[in-house]
C-alpha cells in the first residue's frame, strides 16, 4: 500500500523558514568552518563595530638623542587602516512546493513554534549549504566589479584583494611585499629539484622577520604543491616523507613553513605567504539587511523563489612584508564552483525511487557547458510521473546544461492521488 504524503502549505513552509532562518544567514561561516580552520582564515562575526582595524607602519625617520643632541637613526611609522568592507549579498534559489511533502500533516507542535517537517527541514538547509557553496566558490575569486548576474560577484576575494593593492602600489618589488618565484609548470624538470630549489629561493626573498616567524602559511594550487613536492623527493633521493601537519606540511629544515592547499585557492603557479588568520572572513550577524525571503514565480505559482540576505566580506588584515609576501606568476579558478560547490555535476534524482527512477542521456559525471541531455522518468507500476522540481511537466525533456551544478528531481506519486 503507498505511504501517503501530505503536502504542506505555502504558510507552512513559511513558518519552518522562518525558524531556520538565522542558521541558513550565517550558512557561509557555519557550512564552510572545516575548510576555514584547514586554511587558517580567521573568521569574525558581529563585527559591526570593527570593520576598521588599525595597523602601524614602519618607515624610516630620526630621533633625537636626549644627552647629546645629536640624530639617531631610528624606526618610525605611521597609522594606517585595514577595513573589512562589507558587502549586503543575497543569493536567489528555486523549490517546487509540491516537493514540501511529509508523512505526517504539518503541526506546530508547542507555544515556542517548533514543528515536525524532516523533509521541508532538509530542503531548506540545503538551500543554506547551496548559499554556503556560492559564498565560498567567491573566498579567492570573487570580484564585485564582474556584476550581481555573476556567481563570482558577491564580493571580492583575497586575489581581486591583492591585485587591487597591487594596482595601487601598496603590493610590489618595492614595498618588499612581492618578490618573483621562477616558473613552477607542468613538464620535466632540467635538473633534479629545480622547482623545489625556485621555492626555497623564493622564501629567501621574503622579509626576514615573515622567513623566521614561528609558523608561515603557503598557499598555493593543488598541482603547485605536487611538482614541488615530487621536486623535493627527486633532489633527496631516498627521502620519500615531508614533514606532515594537522593544518598542512612543510618539509625537513622549514618546519615553520606550512603549506596548504584547496581547489578553491585556483590553479596556477601564483602563491601567497603570511601569518596564520592574517587571511580574514567576516559576517555580520546583526545587519538589518540579513533575511530569508519567500516569494511566488510569477509564472508559475508552485514555484517558490527562496531569496538569501547576508552581510560578509573578506581581508587581509596587514600587507606588511614582515607579515605577507605574494609570488608573482598566474592563477586561475581550477572551475566554476559556486552552487553546492561541486564539480560540473548535473544531478537529477527521483522523490521516491520506489516510485520511478530517471535515466539521462547520455549518462555520466561530469558534463560539457551546452551539452544537451536528455531526461526520460519511468513511473512504477501504479505510480505516475507528475513534474519536475522546477515546475516543468514534460516528459522526456532535453535540457542544455548551462556549465553549473544543476539539480533537478523527478516528482512521482500514486495513480489514484488526487
């Protein structure tokens, strides 16, 4: 006998929204935490009253000695500002109503509002890891001069950060802050450990206090880290191991040089060497602007536009030499990773596999940008196809898919069902 589902109302998934609200909001610090704290991203929340942080530089400059009257060389500096700018994101996301469904009819069950809706719950906070994914997909490569249409627009990340210091001369050979690495690339070293002989002459150009601090991190491109590690092996024949760590590695002989690595950092031979929780994230919990809104297609009154508001941005805290050195060379986003931050997926499931299943064509796992591909559900015996999660009903449907991670389910029910 079909398990019979009750679909709730447009009130009702209004009233789970709500309550998961704060928790889909803050979604971009809570879903990506373990990738923050892999990174050694410093992450600060409510910081309505800290956007500004003050840090002083060193210049040169004289003093003059009390006793004698004569000049001194000394160290002085000046005051200058690290802001966190702050950016009022919002992200929009799509569900088909008939997919809030639950076994049970929907209840709230106590004067506090709390509710028994496992199915509506799920879907919704997919919706804040989806807003998660696309916050993080902008950590390195956001730029908010690419346009709000853009995925990589929300706000801009640490290498749109450096290239606009760069551009305005307060990251440079001069400066101390960049200091050129010989190309790392792809394809046969002429000696044995050339690359990694061009990474240690590279840390030799960094700032002596920022080569000697107690602990640096490198970040650099999966494939970076590979050529140089296999670099590192070849010039010690027989020394096979690096020096591993909970955060990174770093190799014999710089223990203090941590390096870590994740796709979101790009591909290239680009790198960056600071301080740990100099690379910060922040948001802000208490914005006005922070919401979960819920509202119709207007053309098509199943469809549900769940529209996510949050305040967040990204800096570096001190561009000092002491304390940060970029490489120069290039770098790139290794893909589009925004959405549920996966590969180049398209995912197409069915409500009830008990009560039909979808075959793609052509089936496989990851798909070219306006490859076209074909869905065909098959119902069970007794059970029909109804829609799809977007709304649409027909069946087969060829889809062309547009480059992102797309989701879709196959919404299949009983025959009877009114």
């Amino acid at each position: 006998m079909a398990t019979k589902l009750y679909a709730l109302s447009e009130e009702n998934v209004s009233h789970v929204k709500d309550i998961l609200a704060p928790d889909i909001i803050e979604s971009p610090v809570l879903d990506n935490m373990a990738v923050f704290n892999k990174l050694r991203i410093k992450v600060i929340e409510d910081i309505e009253y800290a956007q500004t942080q003050i840090i002083f530089r060193r210049k040169g400059g004289e003093a003059r000695r009390y006793k004698e009257g004569s000049t001194l060389k000394s160290t002085l500096g000046f005051m200058d500002e690290s802001k966190l700018v702050m950016n009022q994101i919002w992200s929009r996301y799509y569900e088909n109503l008939q997919n809030f469904r639950e076994k049970q009819p929907f209840s709230i069950l106590g004067s506090n509002g709390t509710y028994n809706a496992p199915v509506t719950e799920f879907i919704l906070r997919q919706i804040g890891k989806q807003f998660a994914g696309d916050n993080l997909s902008n950590l390195f490569f956001g730029n908010i001069e690419l346009g709000e249409d853009e995925p990589l627009s929300l706000y801009n990340g640490y290498w749109t950060i450096i290239n606009n210091l760069i551009n305005q001369g307060k990251i440079s050979s001069k400066e101390g802050n960049l200091v050129a690495c010989d190309p790392i690339n792809e394809g046969p070293e002429t000696q044995d450990g050339e690359y990694f002989d061009a990474f240690v002459e590279w840390v030799e150009g960094w700032h002596p206090l920022l080569r000697n601090a107690q602990e640096v991190i490198v970040y650099m491109s999966p494939k970076q880290k590979r050529l140089i590690t296999h670099s590192y092996m070849r010039k010690f024949t027989g020394l096979q191991t690096t020096s591993a760590g909970g955060e990174g590695f770093s190799f014999v002989g710089m223990e203090n040089i941590k390096i870590v690595t994740d796709g979101i950092i790009g591909k290239g031979n680009r790198m960056i060497a600071t301080l740990p929780e100099n690379l910060q994230f922040g948001l802000d919990r208490a914005s006005d602007w922070n919401s979960v809104m819920m509202s119709h297609d207007p053309n098509d009154l199943n469809v549900l536009i769940f529209q996510v508001q949050s305040t967040v941005g990204a800096r570096i805290l001190d561009i000092a030499p002491s304390k940060f050195c970029v490489s120069d060379g290039t770098i790139e986003q290794i893909e589009q990773l925004n959405g549920d931050y996966q590969k180049n997926t398209l995912t197409v499931t069915s409500n009830n596999e008990e009560w039909g299943k979808v075959t793609l064509s052509p089936q496989k796992d990851v798909y070219t940008k306006d490859e076209t591909v074909k869905l065909t559900p098959a119902a069970e015996s007794g059970y029909k196809f109804k829609a799809w999660s977007d709304g649409a009903t027909i069946s087969p449907r060829d889809i062309v898919y547009n480059g992102y991670p797309t989701y879709l389910q196959a919404i299949f029910e009983p025959e009877d069902e009114e």
